[in-house]
C-alpha cells in the first residue's frame, strides 16, 4: 500500500527499525553491564563496544534509509554508466533497464537494481580494493609505531580504592620474611584427625 517514496521509508522505519533497535538495545545492554566491574579495562572496553552497537544503529536508521531514497532518485533521473541515450539503458525506479536484446525479451537480466551496479563494480575491482586495504593497514600501523612507549610499570588494573591495593600498601610498610626471620624460616605444616 505504500505508494510514495516516504510512505515507504516510514513503512520501513516501523517494521525494520523496531526489530532492529531491539536486538541493538539488548547487545548494548549486554556489553553496557562490564561496567559494573572493578576493572578499569573491562568499564572501558564495555563502554566504547555499546556506544558502537548503538551509534551503527543509528547510522543505518538515518543515513543508508535516505540514501536509498537519494539513489533511487538519482536513477529516476539519471541514465545508466555507460549507457547514454543511444542504445545503452536508464534507470526507473531504482532498476537500471538495459536496451537490447534482453530488453525486449523481457528476461530477468533486462533490470538490475542500482546497488548491483555498485557490487558489480566491487567485484571486478576487488584485487585493488584489496591491495589498497593492505596499504592502508600498513600505512596506520607505520605511523602507530614510533609512537609506541613502552611502559615501565606494572599497569593499574584496578581502582585506587580497591582492597587489593589498601593490602599491597599495607604489606609494604613492615620487612619482608626472610629479613625478619631469616631465609632458612619455614613454617611446620600441622595436622590434626577430627574423624577417625
């Protein structure tokens, strides 16, 4: 029943962006709940993965919806690459409609949706993209690198407040075993029969 492009984004948003924001709350949720943990690495890590989970959401609610509805336009007035006015094709409706024989046969291959033009693209320039993707790694960890410090202490995993550290402080104020008692110290293991 949806006639006009908007009715169609609007029919969209409700049946797809519901179910969608639903899953997407709940793995949020999921890696929201590290947060409750003593760690410090942990809070972060759980932090920034739901901030991820729930800003793709929203880029896929308000940024690929419209640009289907942008691409969909732009093929209603536009003509195919490559196609041109004379014996190539145009798009309508978000179909590109080749001219030619399978044109007037009317065959599945006659129109193809516009992002297939666009994953056909991908698909024989793949080993570029590719090679570009490696450079691209190469380049970020090459520039990551020098910048790189090794740390020399241990790092502070846990918050200052924790029991841990109070013991650790604690513990450093008096003498180790060995200065107090002597290396050759040893405490005697006692047993004791409660049962017979």
């Amino acid at each position: 029943q949806c006639e006009t492009p908007e009715q169609r984004l609007l029919w969209t948003l409700r049946h797809g962006g519901i179910a969608s924001a639903a899953t997407a709350c709940t793995t949020a949720l999921s890696f929201f709940a590290n947060m409750a943990s003593v760690l410090r690495a942990l809070r972060q890590f759980g932090f920034f993965m739901g901030l991820c989970v729930i800003f793709t959401w929203a880029l896929l609610a308000l940024l690929y919806l419209p640009l289907c509805l942008v691409s969909d336009r732009l093929c209603l007035s536009s003509h195919c690459p490559g196609g041109g006015n004379s014996g190539g094709g145009c798009c309508f409706n978000g179909c590109c409609c080749r001219r030619g024989s399978a044109a007037r046969s009317g065959t599945a291959e006659a129109c193809a949706p516009c992002f297939a033009l666009w994953a056909w693209h991908l698909q024989r320039w793949r080993r570029t993209y590719l090679v570009l993707f490696v450079l691209a790694i190469a380049a970020a960890i090459g520039v990551a690198v020098p910048l790189l410090e090794p740390a020399s202490s241990t790092p502070q995993l846990l918050p200052e407040g924790h029991a841990r550290n109070l013991y650790q402080e604690a513990e450093d104020r008096f003498a180790s075993r060995d200065t107090l008692f002597g290396k050759g110290f040893s405490l005697e293991v006692q047993t004791q029969t409660i049962c017979s």
